[in-house]
C-alpha cells in the first residue's frame, strides 16, 4: 500500500474541511450585509460577485505558483501566505466591526483569492503525490478531499446557522480565520519533499518557462473537451442568473425562516 507524505495529507484534508466551511462564511456575509449594513439584495449580489472574482481567474494562481517560486518553493511558501492571508482578512473584520461595505468586500475579496489560489496549490500537491500510485492514487486522495470537504459544507452550514441566530455574524467572521490560521501553521508544517515531483529543477529563465506555460495552456485550450467544457461553464454562468441573496431575504422575511432552518 503507497504511503502519502504524512504533512501533505493532513493539509489535504484540512485544507478541503476549510473550504466546505466556507458555508458558514457566506450565511455570516449575507447576514452582515443584511442586518448591520441594511444593503439591498440587488446591491449585495453586486459586492458578493466582486468579492468571489478571484475565483474566475484560477488559472493565473498556476501561472505565478509555477515560475515564481518564494525561499525556493513553489508551493508551500505560497500556501502559508495565502492561510496568513485568510486569517488577516477575516480577523479584521471580526476586530472592528467594519461598516463600511466597500472595505468589507475588500477583506472577502482577499479572504476570496486566499481560497482560490488555495485551491489551486493543494490540488497541484495532490497531483504530484498522487503519482505514488498511478493507478488508484488520483482516486484515493479525492475520495479523501471530497470526503473532507462535505464534512465541512455540513459542520460550516450549522454553525453558520447558529452563530447567525443567536450571535453577531463577526463571531462567524473569528473562526473562519482561525481556520486559514491552521491552513498557515499546516503550511509551515509541510515537508518540502510533498511538492517534489521528481523533475530536474528548470535551470531557464522566468520569461522562457512563463512563455513555457503559456504554450502548454494554448494547446490545452485547442483540445474540444477543454474548449467546449469551458464554454458550457461560460454560458451557464451568462444565462443562469443567481438568486442566492434574493432567497435569502424571502426566506427570512416573507416565509419567516429562522437563519438555522436557512
């Protein structure tokens, strides 16, 4: 039986729990924005899709984390910084009780592209530890992923539920960055062997191995189901409206929900 890096497998994990735990993040959001800010739905919609654009452009966090390595690491320098960045953000928000709803949406548009360019580092680990086992690698460790990141969406989704109830949402806020707190010691913690893929070091420079990458994107994105798959995610996202905050206020103050049974 392949044994994984023990450190990577940890952050796997932990990494896939904070991100279903983001539930609670977006229930505290709505509810902050609703009831201590006093915005409109429309409006609310419009700062919650600013504050999740760093989601869009993933792919640039791959480009950067490739050929811009931190104290020589292209992975773990990047996921510590991302899970201070997690905490900073949150945790301000939690200390001042920001009233502001454009600096509000700054700190989630961070806490944001700390989730996003996460996301993007794990999932590169995991493709490097996952050929270990070319055979059952890749489906063992996304069994363990999903398997962590549902455990999350439901823990998230009923503290997020209480919190909001009975408490201020900025006590959601608090352990949201506690997590990314986690996230940043776990990448301290992490072996710098879990992201050596047992290929000769790039001796060229930035510019030949950005060109490099930009090359290997270009024919990917030439390749019919790579193209199409983007397209039909495009169009989905063009001509399937979200309704998410408008639910949030029927739910609440028409069908007279409780934030819990939200």
């Amino acid at each position: 039986m392949v044994t994984y890096n023990r450190s990577f497998i940890i952050l796997l994990a932990f990494q896939y729990f904070n991100q279903g735990c983001k539930a609670m993040l977006g229930l505290a959001v709505k509810n902050y924005y609703k009831e201590y800010l006093n915005l409109e739905p429309g409006y609310i919609t419009k700062l919650s899709s600013i504050a999740g654009f760093p989601w869009s452009v993933k792919i640039l966090y791959g480009i950067v984390s490739d050929n811009v390595p931190i104290f020589g690491s292209k992975r773990k320098s990047y996921v510590v910084i991302m899970g201070l960045l997690q905490f900073v953000s949150l945790i301000v928000v939690f200390l001042f009780e920001v009233e502001d709803e454009k600096y509000v949406t700054a700190l989630l548009f961070m806490a944001s592209l700390s989730g996003a360019y996460l996301d993007v580092l794990v999932d590169a680990l995991m493709v490097i530890q996952s050929r270990q086992d070319e055979e059952e690698g890749s489906e063992q460790l996304q069994s363990l992923s999903w398997g962590a990141m549902g455990t999350g969406g439901m823990v998230g989704s009923l503290l997020g539920g209480y919190m909001t109830e009975y408490y201020h949402p900025k006590y959601s806020f608090l352990a949201y960055s506690l997590l990314g707190f986690i996230v940043m010691i776990l990448g301290i913690n992490l072996d710098k062997s879990a992201e050596q893929d047992g290929e000769e070091p790039s001796t060229g420079s930035f510019w030949t191995e950005l060109k490099s990458s930009l090359t290997q994107i270009k024919l990917a994105l030439q390749m019919p189901e790579i193209y199409r798959t983007i397209l039909f995610f495009v169009l989905c996202a063009i001509f399937s409206p979200g309704f998410s905050e408008f639910m949030y206020f029927f739910q609440l103050d028409v069908a007279k929900l409780s934030k819990i049974q939200y």
